[in-house]
C-alpha cells in the first residue's frame, strides 16, 4: 500500500543532500576549480608559444623562473582540489548511504507480519546492500561529473569557436550525431539495469534461504537440489550481466567512433584551413589539445551512464519500500494500554489474509469467522483444532501482527486497535512456535523483552522458565554465545 502524499522519488533522493549542504558545496567549488585549471592550460600554452617562447632565449630565461612558479602554483592548487573531491566527495556519499541504509532498516522494522510474508528476506537485504552502494556511488560522482565535464565541454567549445568557426562547427556536427545515437542508447538500457538488479537480488534471496535450511538440507541429503537452485538463479544472473554488457560495450565503441572522428576532422578540415591560410600550425596543435579536453568530459559522462543508471534502479527499488505504508498503523488518537486485570475478550472477530497464500489458504479466503472468545483474568486456555485450523492466527491478531476485518479485539475493555503498538506488545509475553535466538549472549537474548533488566531479575526469568540450572553449567554461564539462531544451543535448551 502506498500513499499518495509521499514525496515524489526525486525530491526524496535530494533531501539526503540537505544534511551533506557544506560538504556538497565545498565539493562544488574544487569541481569548478578543476576544470577552470583544465581549461587553462592549453590557453597558457598557446600564449607561450605565440608570445614568450618566440621572443628568443634571453628572454625566455628571464621569464621562465616566473611561468614555471605560477605554473607550481596552479597545479597545487589542482592537488588539493583533488584530493577533496577524491576523498570527502566520497565520505558525503557513504554519509548519504548510511542515512539511507537506516531509513531502509527503519521501514522494515515498521512493516507487520504481512510484508514479510510477501518479500522474501534475501531481497530486502539485496535493497540494503547492493542498491545502496551503487546509489552512493551516483550521488558522490555524478554531480561531480556533470559539473566538471559541462564547464570543460562548453568552455573547450568557446575556446575552439574563437580559435576557428569552421573547424568548430564541424566538430559540433558530429558531436551532435554521436550524442543523438547515445542518448538513444541510454533509454534501451535502463531496462537492462533494472533486470539486472532483480536478478542479483533473485541470487540473495537463494543464497539465504538456502543457507538458512541447511539442516534440513543435510538431513535430506538435498545438497544437489539446492545446488541446482542456486545454478539456476545464478545463470540467470550471468545472463542478466551478459545482456548488461553487451549495452555497454555498443555504447563505448559509439563514444570511441566518435573521438576518432573528431580527430579525423581535425586533420583533414584542419589541413586545408591551413592550406588556404585559414589557420595557423600553432592554432591547429592549440585546436588538437582542446579537441581531447572536449571529448574526454563525453567520455566520462559516457562511462557514468553505467553509475547513473545502476543508481536510478537502486534508489527506485528503494523507494518503493519507503512509499509503501505498513499495513498496521497505530491510530491517530492512540493512547498508551493500561493493564488492570487483564481480561482479553474477541468479539464477532473475522479475519483472511489479503494477498499471501498462508498455511495452504487461498487469499481472501477466511481463516477467521465471526469468532467470539472471553478470557477471564488469571484463566488458562487452550486452542485445539487440526493445523491450519487459525489457532496462531488467534494468538497473532491479539497483538496486532495483523489487523482484523471486522470485530473487536479487546484488553480490560480497550480496543487493541485504539491503543499504541508499543504499550500492547509490551505487555505481552510470546512464546512463537519457531524458536529464534539472536546471535548474542543467553543475558542479552533473555533481556531482550525488558533492556534494563537486572542480573537478578534475568536470574528470577530463567528460574521460572526451569532454565536456570543447566545455563548455569555452561562454561561462561549466562555470557554464553548462543550463535545465529541459538545454533550452539540444544534444541530443549533454546526452548
């Protein structure tokens, strides 16, 4: 579910910039620097040769001490540009990254039971990893390119226009024809990078379920079958790859056909100029210099098309989770839930699952049908029925894992739906049928539903759940590692 008053993708990508405002400037500003200083120097040069270096030797010694100090200067100056573009361009786009990454994480973390049951694990990590990174990688470099390359295609193009019209306007003649064919080009590959990045993603998400069940693999002795899996979703990767490559390559030899036919025009419309005096010698090497500063800035705005588009997909892919509106919302006028006795009571409650097939149901289908159930206080009970029956299903709608269709759910008379997520899964204690550990200590993972508990009161908890004996046994005691999932733990223990 989206919402309509979401920000559109581009202002959303932008406003990452907004923290970054003094890095992206300064960035800027040595941007600028360097392509004035790239442009200066063939000026510097032509002047020389003209000027300076045809006034004889005594007066190139005497000078030459100054051009070459000046000459130190500017370049560095063009160092230290550098260096700031090269490293703090790329520590703003790992700073706009890790903002992201943790927009990303938080979206998931507000997303219900139902989200998940759609998308599988190994694509949201494909979306916090893969995409993330190609997404720094456009927002450090492109502007950066775009401001450096435009400045030395447009200030080559003046420079070349006062040096020549003629020459000039052919140049621009098949600059134009070349760029017309790229630009093409881009649009046919948007589709590749986007496949692409479904493809990587298909790979994740079969590495990790693969990976996840490897128990069961083992116990099967299914390792072919998964090998198998695993081949498929790979080739299908490699294909993807291939078909992005074969993009790319056609789009490098356009941009190489087209400097070698920049170079072709300048030697031979360059030659009759020169012939028809038109045109000096000096101007033309002057014309050649400036011919390689105006096709390397296509260049590289050629080669970022990979970055821009791989970028584009990424940041796509990501605000489809963030325009996406967690199925379970608190309500606008929530309040804290306030425990007295605790009296659970359903009433008239219907339930289906919307658009996920759960436990062999067809979606829409109801699992729940006007159900009425009271709970006293104090009072033990007990759901039996055959499995797919809607007994966990009961047991999730009272903490809101979904919202119910029609119905009540209510907890010492408040309705769960008018109270704050927080306080009412807070004042739940859930055993799940899958045991999951984190990857911690058996402190932090008894701890967990309660982060200030005390050593006593995580003492008192594993007591009352008959576990304090045997974790005081093991050799670090309650500092034991339980390993992903409680795996160094036995199955009776994780229970």
């Amino acid at each position: 579910m989206t919402n309509a008053k979401q920000p559109s993708m581009f202002r959303r990508f932008v406003s990452y910039y907004g923290p970054q405002r003094h890095l992206f400037i300064a960035d800027t500003v040595c941007a600028l620097i360097l392509a004035g200083i790239d442009l200066a120097f063939p000026i510097i040069l032509r002047s020389l040769t003209g000027g300076l270096f045809a006034e004889g030797p005594q007066a190139i010694m005497g000078s030459l001490a100054f051009v070459a100090a000046g000459l130190i200067v500017m370049y560095l100056v063009r160092t230290g540009c550098k260096y700031f573009v090269a490293a703090q361009g790329h520590i703003m786009g790992a700073r706009m990254e890790s903002k992201m990454r943790e927009d990303l994480f938080d979206q998931y973390e507000r997303f219900c039971f139902s989200y998940f049951d759609r998308v599988n694990s190994g694509d949201m990590m494909s979306r916090v990893v893969n995409d993330l990174f190609d997404i720094c990688e456009g927002a450090h470099h492109l502007p950066e390119w775009i401001i450096i390359c435009g400045i030395e295609i447009i200030g080559a193009f003046i420079i070349l226009f006062t040096i020549s019209p003629e020459l000039a306007g052919v140049m621009v003649l098949i600059t134009a024809v070349f760029v017309a064919i790229m630009v093409r080009q881009n649009f046919s590959m948007r589709a590749v990078f986007a496949d692409n990045r479904k493809k990587i993603s298909g790979v994740n998400s079969q590495l990790q379920d693969s990976l996840s069940g490897i128990r069961v693999v083992k116990s099967f002795a299914n390792e072919a079958t998964e090998r198998a899996k695993f081949r498929r979703s790979n080739a299908a990767y490699l294909q993807s790859k291939v078909d992005q490559y074969h993009a790319m390559g056609a789009y490098q030899a356009v941009s190489a056909l087209m400097t070698g036919a920049l170079y072709t025009a300048i030697v031979v419309v360059g030659g009759l100029l020169i012939a028809q005096n038109r045109l000096s010698a000096v101007d033309m090497a002057t014309f050649a210099l400036y011919i390689s500063l105006f096709s390397s800035p296509i260049q590289t705005l050629v080669d970022s098309t990979e970055s821009f588009q791989k970028a584009i997909a990424g940041f796509k892919r990501m605000d489809e989770v963030l325009a996406t509106m967690p199925d379970v919302q608190d309500a606008p006028d929530a309040r804290p839930l306030e425990v007295t006795d605790g009296a659970i009571e359903y009433r008239d409650v219907c339930f289906s699952y919307k658009d996920v097939e759960l436990g062999g149901r067809e979606p829409g289908r109801p699992v729940i049908d006007h159900l009425n159930l009271s709970i006293r206080p104090g009072e033990t009970i007990a759901l039996v029925g055959p499995s797919g029956g809607g007994k966990s299903t009961t047991c999730s709608l009272l903490p809101r894992f979904y919202d119910i269709d029609a119905g009540s759910i209510t907890i010492d008379g408040q309705d769960v739906s008018r109270v704050t997520q927080e306080s009412l899964r807070r004042a739940i204690g859930l055993v799940q049928q899958d045991v999951y550990l984190f990857d911690g200590t058996i402190r932090e993972n008894i701890a967990y539903g309660r982060p200030d508990a005390t050593m006593e009161q995580i003492r008192e908890a594993a007591r009352q759940a008959n576990a304090l004996e045997f974790i005081e046994r093991l050799p670090q005691g309650f500092d034991t590692v339980t390993g992903e999932r409680g795996v160094k733990l036995s199955g009776g223990q994780r229970q």
